[in-house]
C-alpha cells in the first residue's frame, strides 16, 4: 500500500539559527586566537634557544669531554670501592 511521499529520507533545511551562527563564530574565533598564541610562544621560544646557542659557542664538545672525564672518575671510583671491600673481607 502507498500511503502517500516518503518521508524516511534525510531533508536538508536552508533555514539557521542565528544563535547556531553566532556560536560558530565565536569558536572559529577563539580557535584562531588560541592558535596564534600557541604559535607566537613557539617563536619566542625558539628564537631565544637560537640566541643561548649563539651566545654558547662549543658548549656541546665540553660537555661531552665533561661527561668522557666523569665516566672515568667513576670507573676509578668503583674500582677503589671493590678493593675496600677485598681488604674489608680479608679482616673478618
């Protein structure tokens, strides 16, 4: 039977609120804003990272013959304490 136009289809309706506008306004807006700010920082940050590095040249080579002497130290530590702890065994 036909009960007449079928109305189980999806229909698009041109008509919107304005409240519906406005809020998508608003969050477009605040979107743009936030993301500027977000990328602003992110310059600002950089550039005074390019300006620490400029100012530091070789900062990177001394830490690393830094890093190269502590290893050592430690490797001289650790063989200190294992013969403390030989000559503390041979006592008891």
């Amino acid at each position: 039977m036909d009960d007449g136009p079928h109305t189980d289809h999806w229909v698009y309706d041109r008509r919107l609120p304005i409240a519906t506008l406005l809020a998508i306004a608003i969050q477009t807006i605040t979107f743009i804003a936030v993301a500027s700010a977000y990328v602003g920082s992110n310059e600002v940050r950089m550039r005074n990272l390019e300006a620490a590095m400029a100012l530091a040249p070789g900062v990177s080579e001394r830490l690393a013959r830094v890093e190269t002497k502590q290893d050592g130290a430690q490797d001289k530590l650790d063989r200190i304490e294992s013969k403390l702890d030989r000559l503390v065994e041979r006592r008891h």
